[in-house]
C-alpha cells in the first residue's frame, strides 16, 4: 500500500499536457492564462493628474502664499490641453492630461479661487511631480503586464480591459464525467426499498467539482454487472476525465477494476495509505484519466479534495491547486488506531493567536450527517495512536472553509 503522498507523486507524473483554448476576457475569472499578455500602450497614456486642484510650476508656488493668473482648464477627456506658461495656473481635474509645461498639481484643499475664477492663491508650497502620475509609470508600450501560468482575478480582468484583450489564451477546463455504482443504490426521487439507498455520492462529487469550477456529466448508477459497469464506463471514457464512486473494495460485485483491464486501463495505484479511503484507484488510458474513489460517502469526499483536485487543478494550470493547509491546536485528546494517515473532520477558528481544531465525533466513513458540521480536515500523522489536547497538528481547510458559519 502506498503512502499519500507517493500517491500524489504518481498522479503528478502521469498528467497529460495541459490544453489551451481561447475565451472572452470576462469568462476568464479563476482561469489561468496560457500566455503573456503585454501593455500595448503605455498606461497612463499621459501625464495624469491624480487630484483635483491646479496645474502649476512647482517654482512658481514659493515662497507662498502665491496668486497666480487661472490661464485655462483641463479636464478628464476634455482634449490634451495647450501648455502651460511661466507664473501661471490651469483648473485641473482627476484624470485630466497635466499640461505641458506644468509639473506639479496643487490640490484644491491647498487653494483659494477668486469668485470670478479668473485668479488662485496657493497657499502651501508643491514640489515638481506632486500629484501627478507621470506617463508609463504603471506600464510601459511592450512589457508584459500578465505573464503565463498567473491565476485570473477581478483585478486581472481590469487590466484585460485596460489594455483591449477582448479575448484571451487559457488553459483548458477537462471535462469530468461521475458515475455512481451500486445494485442498492436509488436515485434521489425514489422511495428506496428496505434494502436500499439513495445514491448521494454522484451529486456530493458534482458540487465539489462546481466549487472548483468544473462542469460535470453525470452519468447515472451502473449496477454491480460488468455488463451494465462497462456500458457506462465506456460512456464516461468519453470524457477527460472519469470519477466513479463505490465497486473498489474487495468485496465479490466490486468489479470496477476487472472493468478497468477489459479498457485496458493501466492501473496507476488501487490501494492508498488514507483513512477515509484506502481503496482509492487511480488509471488511465493515453489521456484519459479515471479516479475509482470508495462508496463510502466521507471517503468520497476525502479522496476527491486529496487526489482529484490537484489532477483538475494542474490540468487546467495551476501551480498549487491542493487546498490550504496550517498548523492549529488541538482541543481535545484524540485516539486513532495507528497506519493511514487520516483526514479527520473538525470545525476549525481563529483564537486570538493561532487556529485553534475542535475534532468532531467521527462515526465511520458513512457519517456524512456528522460531517456537515466540519469546515476542515484535521491529519492524524499515521505512526500516531493518540494526540493530545493543546498539540499542534496539520490542518486542511475545506474548500468553503471561509464561507461556512457554525
Ligand atoms: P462500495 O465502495 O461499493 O463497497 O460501497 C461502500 C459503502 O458506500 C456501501 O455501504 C455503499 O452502500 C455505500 N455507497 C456506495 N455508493 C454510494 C453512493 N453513490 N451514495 C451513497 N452511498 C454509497
Ligand atoms: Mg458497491
């Protein structure tokens, strides 16, 4: 059995090439872009006043207070104006282009304009550049503004617009396809019969994969066949990517690998050092990836943040996709039979200095009522059988960690 982390080595190393497509700036957001995008101006475009006052000769403000004849005005989108002249103001607002000539801006709080506006006495003295954003000083024509690999953000898509990136290159999204299986398992709109359940593993895995941003196809339940299995992994094989759930035990109907090498699937791992989730099958076909995550609703859950995100992640270009991790204190004494590293549910806060882990009852891996309570995983190292209160331990946060309220 391997390790965590010797799992994510392998999934690491066998990702295809990530795509690139190319979209409309504003469907950008949480994208990563797939090339360098340069000023093609320099931005500003002009010498840009930054605040609302008057355009003078810094010389001409000492010894102040100053009056200085008001020889026009400026102001933003009203034209490039003429330049200004020795001993003289112009009205000057936000935005405006500075005019030639001027190199400071005196702010109108410093100011006091004469009724008929015609005259302006300073009354502190301005040194050259105040106030003034000169042209280029945030970019300069031809220097790359955004480079390849940056993650798209509001503050991103500003400067697209800034700069007329109308469309631009992104790393493509794979498409994902969930297939649940089980012969006890019901769709959600059915009355199960007393020996059966309904399928919530397919719709907990769709919003995972809605909260990192992907789409996905579900595919229905596959009964426990390998007729009716390879029906629908043939389906799901269609896709980039395919993430079934439950049939990778060891119990006799767990057929999802022997399904697997009837696709000549190349088996990458079928068993994980983890708690939830040992049973965790990683394969794949030339591109095409396939997770066989456990049935057991948390275990799931926890495979998928631990191994399909990171795949998702960096095959749509990112650097890091694997959720947060932080140290915190714990509340409790906890007990775990030693192993597998475990991802343990907890509600975790900030206390005045530092996280601070309340673990929570951990039924099994079923218990996803219990689970609901959790906004983080806490990691129980696997050569340990106990932990105690006021220890620090590793701490992974949920991706709606910052979201979610007790
Ligand atoms: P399996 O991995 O197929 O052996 O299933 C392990 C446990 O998870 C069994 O108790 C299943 O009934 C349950 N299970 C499997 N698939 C689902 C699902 N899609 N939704 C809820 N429970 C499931
Ligand atoms: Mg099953």
């Amino acid at each position: 059995m391997i390790s965590v982390e010797e799992a994510l080595r392998i999934l690491r190393a066998h990702l295809p090439a990530p795509g690139v497509e190319t979209v409309d700036f504003r469907s950008s957001l949480g994208r990563v872009l797939a090339e360098d995008l340069l000023a093609n101006s320099d931005i500003p475009p002009f010498d840009r006043c930054a605040m609302d006052g008057y355009a003078v000769r810094a010389d001409d403000t000492r010894p102040a207070p100053v009056e200085l004849p008001v020889a026009g005005e400026s102001r933003a989108g009203g034209g490039m104006p003429g330049s200004l002249a020795p001993g003289r103001a112009v009205s000057i607002m936000t935005g405006a282009p500075v005019p030639p000539g001027a190199d400071a801006v005196v702010v109108v709080e410093q100011c006091r304009t004469a009724a008929d506006k015609s005259r302006v006495a300073i009354l502190e003295p301005v040194s050259c550049g105040d106030n003034i954003a000169p042209r280029g000083c945030e970019a300069r024509a031809g220097e790359p503004v955004l480079r390849k690999g940056h993650r798209v953000g509001p503050a991103e898509i500003a400067v697209m617009a800034t700069f007329g990136y109308a469309r631009v290159d992104v790393y493509r999204k794979p498409t994902v396809a969930i297939l649940a299986t089980g012969d006890e398992l019901v769709e959600v709109d059915r009355q199960p019969r007393p020996d059966q359940i309904r399928n919530s593993n397919a719709y907990c895995l769709a919003a995972q994969l809605e909260l990192l941003g992907f789409p996905s196809d579900y595919l229905g339940i596959a009964r426990d066949t390998r007729e009716d299995l390879h029906r629908k992994v043939a389906a799901g094989l269609e896709r980039d990517i395919l993430i079934i759930t439950g049939g990778v035990s060891m119990g006799e109907y767990d057929l999802v690998r022997d399904v697997f090498r009837d696709f000549d699937l190349e088996i990458l791992f079928n068993k994980v050092s983890i708690r939830p989730g040992k049973p965790t099958v990683f394969a794949r076909k030339g591109d095409r990836l396939v997770f066989g995550l456990p049935g057991n609703p948390i275990s799931a859950l926890i495979t998928f943040e631990c191994f399909v995100r990171p795949v998702l992640g960096r095959l749509c270009g990112m650097m890091s996709p694997e959720l947060p991790r932080m140290k915190g204190e714990l509340l409790r004494d906890v007990r775990q039979a030693p192993g597998r590293t475990a991802f343990l549910p907890a509600w975790v806060s900030w206390r005045e200095d530092g996280w601070v882990v309340d673990p929570l009852p951990w039924k099994s891996s079923a218990d996803i009522i219990g689970f609901t309570g959790a906004n983080a995983a806490y990691i129980f190292p696997k050569h340990l059988d106990r932990m105690g209160r006021g220890e620090k331990v590793e701490i992974m946060f949920l991706p709606d960690f910052f979201v979610r309220q007790r």
